[in-house]
C-alpha cells in the first residue's frame, strides 16, 4: 500500500493498546481469602529494581485482597490455561473458589503473602509500594521481589528459560489469541551482517 492511501479516522479516547498479556493476579494471605482474577492492565515500569504494576476496580472482590495486604502474583498464562484464564475473569470471587472450580493449584508464594499459580509457566510476586486512584482503576505499583519459573521450560544444558516453549496467551480488544511465530530477536534490526 503506498503511503498516500493510508487513511485514518478520529475515535473518542479509549484503551486501544492491544495484544495485552492475558494474566492470572492470585492474591490472599491465607486460604480462606486466596482469590484469583484475570488482568490485562498489567505491564512492566522499571528494571531497575524490578516494577510492574496490575490496574483494578475497586468493585472486584481481589482489589480489597491485595489492598489490605500489599502483595499479589501476576501468573502468566497459556493455552492450556485459555478457558481458565477467561473464566477467572468472568466469575466473582465473591461466589466461587476460583482455584477450586478450575483445577487450579494454589500454592503460598516464597517472598509475599500471596498465593502462586502452580500451572503458570511463570509466577512474579509483587509487593505493592504505591497505589494510584485513576478512575474506573486503581493502579497497583508494586517491586518484583521474586519469580517462579517453571523447570519444565528451563534447558537443562544451558539453563536458559525458554519462555516461547510455553505457548503464552494474549488478550486482543475482547480475545484471547496464541502467539505467532517468532520475526526477530531484539536488537537483529541493527546487528551487523555476514
């Protein structure tokens, strides 16, 4: 398409920053408040100490959770988790164990008071150091205080975390879609040629 054909139309503002990781938040100090919602606003701040932050609404049963506790896991999904990472998301925690009614394992996270996800690939526990009042959201700005990586997915001889061997999920303006394959590594745009 040549440049001069690109045509763009003005829409009212709105969240339209898609794909999105389509994660688990688990949240609760013990069993009997463990919960487990599904979040697309979540995403990485800052490397150096390690931040991420997840948004919620103050109506969801898991934003009093890790409020009154200062801590969460986000739980990165994959195609085998798909039905149960859209499910958690639709269901209250209110009204359901959304651990139970899923299969899904709970276990206490190492560093937070928090539960893990068993079947993600890949488990970050949080510890809120800020919360944001945005609106329909409060954003949760927490440090990364640890990660559970999955042995299944870590190369015995290497020992690197072959975190694409997952089959990671995305969310896309109302859909969950696998990753596609890979184009490039970072970086290959500027690295020198043979």
């Amino acid at each position: 398409m040549k440049k001069e054909e690109y045509r763009k139309q003005n829409w009212r503002p709105g969240t339209m920053i898609y794909p999105l990781p389509a994660v688990m938040v688990s949240c609760g100090a013990n069993e009997e408040e463990y919960n487990v919602m599904t979040a697309s606003w979540v995403g990485t701040i800052c490397s150096d100490p390690a931040m991420c932050y997840v948004s919620i609404r103050k109506e969801r049963r898991s934003y009093d959770i890790v409020k009154r506790n200062m801590a969460f896991v986000i739980n990165l999904t994959t195609e085998d988790m798909a039905f149960a990472t859209d499910w958690v998301g639709v269901r209250s925690g209110r009204d359901y164990n959304k651990f139970h009614e899923m299969g899904l394992t709970p276990r206490m996270a190492e560093m937070v008071s928090a539960p893990i996800v068993v079947e993600s690939p890949l488990s970050i526990e949080c510890r809120v150091k800020e919360i944001v009042p945005l609106g329909s959201h409060d954003m949760f700005i927490a440090e990364v205080v640890n990660v559970q990586a999955d042995e299944r997915f870590i190369d015995a001889a290497t020992g690197e975390f072959r975190l694409s061997d997952a089959k990671l999920i995305a969310y896309n303006h109302g859909h969950y879609y696998r990753l596609g394959e890979e184009i490039g590594r970072f970086g290959w745009s500027v690295r020198k040629k043979k």
